[in-house]
C-alpha cells in the first residue's frame, strides 16, 4: 500500500502459532488489498477501470463497496471528499480514479474484524498513520496514541486514549501538498498542517478526516456537528482547535 503497516497483537492465552496464523491472514488481507486498488499498479482492478477495461457491471464486490462508500462520503461532506481524479486546468475533464483516500480505512477496519474472527481481542493496528485498536496493551492497560507536532515530528504535542474508536490523522507534513479542494482545484488547502479526527471505528475517522483538510477553516466545525466523531486540528500557525469532546478521549 506504499506506507508501512504495523500490528500488534496481545494475549498470553493464545499460542505463538496462533498469533502467527491470525498476523499472516490479516497481512494477506492488505497485500489482496493494494493488488485490487493500487493506482500503480498496471494490473490491479482499478488500474484497468481507469483504462476502461472493465466495465461498471465487471466490478468486483470490494470495488463496487468502495465505490458506494466514497459515493455516500462525497454526499456527506459536500463534495469535498471525491474520488474522481481533478483535471488539471489544461488537461481538459477527467474521469480517472484514485479511492486510496477511503481503502486505507476500509481495509483496517476490515482487518481489525478479521482478527477478532480469528479470536484476537487485544491488538493494534497503524497503517500510514491511521490507527484502530481493541481490547488493552502488553500492559494491560489502554492502548494510547500520541499525536506529532507537524512541524516537528519527533515531538508528540499530545496523547489521546482511542478506547475503541478509530484514528485518521491528515496533513501536507509528511507527503507534500496531496490534498485538493474538488470544488476548485487550482486551490490547494493550506488553512491546516494536520487533523487528527477520532470517529467510531477507524474507516468512519479516514473518510472524514481528508474532507475536513480540504474544507479549510471550517473543517473543525464540520467535524464539530458530526456525530460521534472528534478533532483536534493545528493550524499553520502552530494552534491547535478541539472539538467539545475531545476530552474524553484524554486522562487528566
């Protein structure tokens, strides 16, 4: 998926060999994953939509969910979440598409399940910086998620206790300037240097996370009014916005 994945899985009444089994199953899962949907990928299935060699009717069952998924995101957020490649000004229109912006959630949360099947309840996955937990840490304690200074990412600037919930953090700080305004593309959002958005479960914090990036100043407020979801937003002048729940998420 171009990014590095980790999970951890905790459980002294499970044997190594079953750990093992449930780490290999939700690995494959991933690998499955980016050969369906990696936009670099000359051979994977969204590859060849994009050079319509495979029809709406041809999709997979995985395509169709994304497809549906991003759909309902785009109608949710404004149009401010599209996976409908932008044109540039002098390309002409563009129906190219890229959902890399959805899957990474998606395939977490479907990851985090599958290895709650395979009878693991104490895990943590990260994948690019998004995150899903369940059960408690080698410690027996809540897992804790520190978030990074976007303008120095060796400091953590705070930690917040998911308790289940999912993570999404995004920002220009690590990858450059990837996020664009769909509405005006020639706009390039610059009002944040990260969000980090907490929701339900991890694909809920992903598919809104990118959206309130590109909304600009308003993007705090958009998660502000989104039920059971949370931020905490640094602008490019180094202050932080959180929303008015934010603080359950936190140890006094």
């Amino acid at each position: 998926m171009g990014m590095p994945i980790t999970i951890e899985v905790i459980g002294l009444e499970r044997s190594e060999g079953q750990h093992a089994r449930a780490l290999e199953d939700a690995f494959a899962y991933f690998t499955e994953v980016d050969e369906r949907f990696s936009t670099y990928k000359e051979n994977s299935e969204i590859s060849k939509i994009n050079r319509r060699e495979v029809e709406e009717g041809e999709y997979s069952p995985q395509m169709r969910e994304v497809f549906a998924l991003a759909e309902k995101t785009k109608q949710e957020t404004r149009g401010f979440f599209d996976i409908k490649k932008p044109a540039l000004p002098s390309s002409g229109p563009s129906d190219m598409f890229d959902p890399s912006g959805i899957v990474k959630g998606w395939t977490i949360q479907n990851v985090a399940e599958l290895l709650k099947k395979n009878g693991e309840q104490n895990f943590c996955i990260e994948a690019g910086g998004d995150i899903q937990t369940n059960g408690t840490n080698a410690e027996g304690d809540e897992w804790s998620v520190g978030i990074r200074n976007p303008f120095n990412t060796q400091e953590i600037v705070k930690v917040l206790y998911p308790r289940g919930a999912g993570v999404a953090t995004s920002g220009s700080y690590e990858r450059g300037a990837h996020i664009y305004n769909p509405h005006d593309v020639s706009h390039v959002p610059n009002h944040w240097a990260s969000i980090t958005v907490l929701g339900p479960n991890v694909l809920e914090a992903d598919r809104f996370a990118t959206a309130a990036f590109a909304m600009g100043k308003e993007g705090a407020m958009f998660i502000e009014n989104l039920l059971g979801c949370e931020a905490y937003a640094i602008d490019q002048k180094g202050i932080a916005t959180i929303t008015s729940g934010w603080d359950i998420y936190t140890r006094a």
